[in-house]
C-alpha cells in the first residue's frame, strides 16, 4: 500500500483486481508487468 501523502502517492491496487491481472498473466503469457497493465485497460476481453 502506497501513502497518500504531500508528496504524491499513488493510490494503491484493489486485491480483487490484482488477482484478475496476475491470473490472466499466466493464462495468455504475458511476462512484463507494464505490458500487463496496458493490455488490461484497452481489451474488452480481460475486463
């Protein structure tokens, strides 16, 4: 969990959700996390 402090933190993931992307990591092979992270916000299919 990141603070949310003066300084900027970014707000942090929900469980739930981090489950759902570390899942469909493994089920399609994505290996980088950043490439993760953009595919689940443009395809329809990972949400």
């Amino acid at each position: 969990m990141y603070e949310d402090d003066v300084k900027g933190g970014r707000p942090s993931t929900a469980p739930e959700k981090l489950l759902h992307a570390m899942l469909l990591q493994v089920l399609y092979s994505i290996r980088p996390e950043r490439q993760l992270m953009e595919q689940t916000q443009y395809k329809l299919l990972y949400r």
